[in-house]
C-alpha cells in the first residue's frame, strides 16, 4: 500500500464517448433491444449528464440497433445540451408541455421491442407509463447489463476517486478541531458537513457522528447526546466531488482516555481490517474477502457484533457493486473499487469502524484513504 499520486487531470476522459457503443452493444449480447435510463448514476456514467429527478420525463433511449436519443423537457434541453452529453454522437429531442414523452419515445424505436432494459431506479410512475406504451414489451433491469461495464473502473475514475479519498482524508485530518467533550453530536456534525464542502467536495452526502453508545449503531448519524470525556466516537463520512465520484471513510476517535476494553476491542478490529486490505487481489471472491476479517474478530470472541458486510462498490454512488459480503463469489478483479469497512458493536456500549475505500490493481489492493487507522485519542 504507497501513496497513490493521479495520473490524469480533474474531468479528463471521465465520460468517454465510447461508453454509449459499449452499452449498446453490452445490451445486446444479453438480448435486450433497448436499455432506458432515467436520471441517476446510470445516466451519469454514460453521459455525464447530472439531470433533475423530476415529474417531467427525462430519458436516455439506447436501443440495439438505432440511433440513440436523449428525451428531455424542453425547459430542460438548455442544461443538457450544456453538459457534457451535449457533445455525444446522440439526438437530443426535446418534448413540450402538451406532448406524451413515452409516445415519442416508443414511436421513434426502430421497432417494437420484445425485451427492454430499464433503469434499476427509475419510478414506479414512469415504469408503469412505459407499459402503457409498450404493452408487448418486457421489462427487465438494465443494472444486470450496465453493472459490468461500471464495476471495473478506468485509470481516469480510479484518479477521480483518489482525488474524493484524498478531500475526505483531509476532513478527518481536522477532526481534533470540533470534536470535544462538552458538544453534542449534532454541532460537531455540522462543522464536519462545512469542512467536507471545504475540502473539495460538492456536497456533504453523509455525517455520522456515533459517541459512546451510539457508536453501536452502524447508522446513527446525529443527535442531540453531549459527548463525555473518555467517550469512543465513530465517525463515517463522505461526499460528492465536482467529477462526480463518492468518498466514504470511517475512523474511530476517543475524547480522553477509553476505556481498556474499547482499546482491546478497536485492536481487534485493526488487525482485522489491515488483514482484509492487504488480502485485495484479483481472483479473491468477495465472501473470501469478507471471511478474512469476519473469522479473525470471531476468533476474539466478537464474532456476532460484526453485524454487517465488509463492504460496498463505491463510484458514481457511495453504495454500488461489487458488495464484499458472504454468498457473493464474484471474483474480484482489476479496477473494481470498494469499502473495506469491518465493525464491532457493543450495544448501550461503544463501537467500532475502520473504512478505507480499496482498489483493486493487478498485483493487489490500494488503499485511497490515507489518515491513520490507529485510534485517536484527542484531548
């Protein structure tokens, strides 16, 4: 594990034109005559476009055989030409207010199709329009045809997600800043949020701030609980870059001195989580991943606090494939980029996190979070 410097510039070939033939001809093999993707990380991913989830239909149309087409509002069609789809090999068709998009949308396929891949998050309200317009057609989820082509990421997202590690390692960098006995949660939640913002990213997505106690739920976030001295403080956090990509790391703190259980408990955890970053290699399966820091801390008796997985893909959305959990034998492979996340919870106690998002290159595993995973204790 080194320092991992980018070798490309902010926004340099994020969004190749390539990605639309590649979808295209992915959708395809497996049979499918049109993918239709809503707003979201799919739309994102294939053309860069950061569209509104609105009433209003917006829709990329990639049928298998055909030209591609983007449908927009029309009071929407000055941003999309604008973004970086704007200058794709596709049709950007407006539609107005009195138009039925599906209609356009179904009467411009090449032909009626038999099977259509739709995006996993569309609405329910938009699906059930497409039925409408396609009666004869099955929907299945375009996920299955688009996840392999977003699980491995290219040298450029790889960049993009060091830049995100990097802005998020220097959040926890200045921990010591808010976080003190005598201030609740949630003020030392909202100086956290600010300096995500601050360091470079666009939004603050999450802040989970978990003292003592709270600590033992994975998800608390924040509430109104005054830290206490000696408390053991979980802190997850993450954001969104300008380039689109997602941070996500966790570090454990303690305000004062811990108690010598908690420090047993977090040493346990470390072994566990270095044991798992440094197994990182093509060909381990992600339940092999998992097994590696899951039987470890069962053997230090904290096999049933470990509640969760090891982890989740990370890319365009904080939580995609691949997910390192047990029954996923997905084999890992080069360019896929996860969490490494094992956690022991003590209920009405304390817990415990440690998260660096890996890489996985073809001799091993990076990590692209960088702070130091040893407790820190702050005065």
């Amino acid at each position: 594990m080194h320092d991992r410097k980018p070798a490309h510039e902010p926004g340099q070939d994020l969004y190749p034109a390539d990605r639309l033939d590649r979808a295209r001809a992915a959708a395809a093999r497996a049979g499918l005559d049109a993918l239709l993707i809503s707003p979201g990380a799919d739309l994102r991913y294939l053309t860069g476009y950061d569209a509104l989830q609105l009433e209003r239909l917006t829709c990329l149309v990639l049928p298998a055989d055909g030209r591609p087409f983007l449908l927009v509002p029309a009071l929407e069609e000055p941003a999309a030409a604008a973004s970086p789809a704007g200058g794709l090999d596709l049709d950007l068709v407006a539609w107005e207010e009195t138009d039925d998009p599906y209609a356009l949308i179904a009467g411009r396929l090449p032909a009626p199709p038999a099977r259509v891949g739709v995006d996993n998050h569309m609405w329910a309200e938009k699906l059930l329009a497409f039925r409408r317009v396609l009666p004869e057609s099955r929907q299945e989820l375009a996920g299955t045809v688009l996840n392999e082509l977003r699980i491995r990421k290219t040298p450029q997202e790889v960049d993009a997600l060091c830049r995100a590690g990097a802005a998020i390692d220097r959040v926890h960098a200045r921990m010591g800043e808010w976080l003190r006995a005598g201030r609740t949660e949630r003020e030392v939640g909202r100086d956290i949020a600010a300096a995500i913002t601050e360091e470079g990213h666009a939004r603050a997505d999450f802040v989970i701030v978990g003292s003592g106690p709270n600590g033992a739920s994975p998800h608390h976030e924040l509430s109104d609980r005054v830290i206490q001295p000696g408390d053991p403080v979980v802190v997850d956090i993450g954001g969104t870059t300008p380039e689109g990509y997602c941070s996500d790391s966790t570090r454990v703190y303690a305000v004062g001195e811990p108690p010598e259980e908690f420090r047993r408990l977090h040493d346990v955890l470390l072994r566990a989580q270095r044991a798992q970053t440094e197994a990182v290699r093509p060909g381990i399966t992600a339940e092999e991943l998992d097994a590696v820091g899951r039987d470890l801390i069962a053997e230090a008796g904290y096999g049933s606090r470990f509640i969760h997985r090891t982890g989740h893909g990370i890319g365009l959305e904080t939580h995609e494939e691949p997910y390192i959990v047990a029954g996923n034998r997905l084999p890992l492979a080069e360019g896929m980029a996860f969490s490494v996340e094992p956690g022991i919870y003590l209920p009405d106690r304390y817990g415990a996190r440690i998260e660096d998002i890996v890489v996985c290159t073809a001799t091993g595993g990076e990590r692209l979070n960088l702070t130091d995973r040893e407790l820190v204790v702050l005065p």
